[in-house]
C-alpha cells in the first residue's frame, strides 16, 4: 500500500515539473517572438529607411508637382 501511494505521488510530482517545464518554455518562446517582431518593425521604419526614401522620391512637394505635370495620353 505504501508503495502505491509512493508511486501516485511521484507521478504527481512528476506532472508538475512537466507542466511547469512547458509553461516557462512557452513563455519564453512567446517573449522571444515579440522581440523579433520589435526588431522587425524597429528596422522597417529606421531613419535610414525614411532618408532613403525622401532622397528617392524627394520632397513631398516634388513628388506632388510631378504628379501634377503628368499628362494623360487621351
């Protein structure tokens, strides 16, 4: 008898450190996914990403006159 109640309470202990174990890896998993995600986003919208983009187009005043200059062919 015992040893039966020896055993229920190992697997208990058992499922515990397994669900603990998942729960932490989970966690970590998902904190790790924001991060990327923040470095993702940091970069597309860096400085260096609007520089290039202003020198590109030019000004927006530019990109407008040359909107309006365009001639339709009919």
């Amino acid at each position: 008898m015992a040893e039966s109640h020896a055993a229920i309470d190992q697997h208990r202990k058992q499922k515990v450190k397994s669900f603990l174990k998942t729960w932490l890896f989970s966690i970590a998993k998902h904190a790790a996914i924001d991060q990327h995600r923040k470095q993702k986003v940091k970069s597309f919208f860096s400085e260096n990403w609007l520089m290039k983009l202003a020198t590109k187009e030019g000004s927006p005043e530019n990109v407008l006159t040359k909107r309006e200059n365009v001639r339709l062919p009919f």
